[in-house]
C-alpha cells in the first residue's frame, strides 16, 4: 500500500492566525501538539483550533490525564504522548496520523481527522 504524507507545521503565535487556516483544505490529520511545560500552549488547543473554552490552567506541567481530558473534550482519534527533545514516543505519533489519515480515506468524511 502506497500512503503519502505531507507535513505542515503551522505557528500557534498570533501573527500567523490569519495565515494558519490555509492549511487546512483538503486535510485529512490534524496533529495537536503542545509542550508539557506550558500549560499555555495546552489552552492554545481550545482557543485556536477548537471553538471550545478551557478553564484558565496554573503554571505547573500538563498532566498525562489533562492531555487526554482535552482529547476527549475536542473528539480526538487518539491521544499520544512524545518528547521532541528524546525523541520517545514521535514515530508512534507519525504512525497514529498515517492509521487515521487511512481510515478517514475509507470512510470518506467530509472533516478531517483530530489527533
């Protein structure tokens, strides 16, 4: 089986916001990523590319089940964890991406996939 994956990185800072939707056409995966050492880029997820509010979070690290709280709260497929500085975890997100982009192309939804 033949699958081709094109990545975007798209900014979550506010300069980009009007930017940022013209990525979105024709988008199977959305990968949703945030550090665990900023609760303020967990509540970027809501506020930029979910129309839900999440309550104001303290200053402290993201707790594996918030993560999956969020995750549920948006209807995400899945919810992984994976350190960009360690590399632990990231081929598991790729292919997570890969299996959901594949299951939206059989079921030919009209939205794309949250991840």
């Amino acid at each position: 089986m033949y699958v081709e994956l094109a990545l975007w990185d798209t900014a979550g800072q506010e300069d980009y916001d009007r930017l940022r939707p013209l990525s979105y056409p024709d988008t199977d995966v959305i990968l949703m990523c945030f550090s665990v050492d900023s609760p303020d880029s967990l509540e970027n997820i809501p506020e930029k590319w979910t129309p839900e509010e999440l309550a104001k979070m303290k200053q402290e690290p993201v707790k594996p089940q918030e993560g999956r709280a969020m995750a549920e709260k948006i209807n995400a497929f899945a919810y992984l964890e994976c350190s960009a500085k360690s590399k632990e975890g990231v081929r598991e997100v790729f292919e997570t991406a890969t299996r959901a982009a594949l299951q939206v192309k059989k079921k030919k939804k009209s939205k794309c996939v949250l991840l």
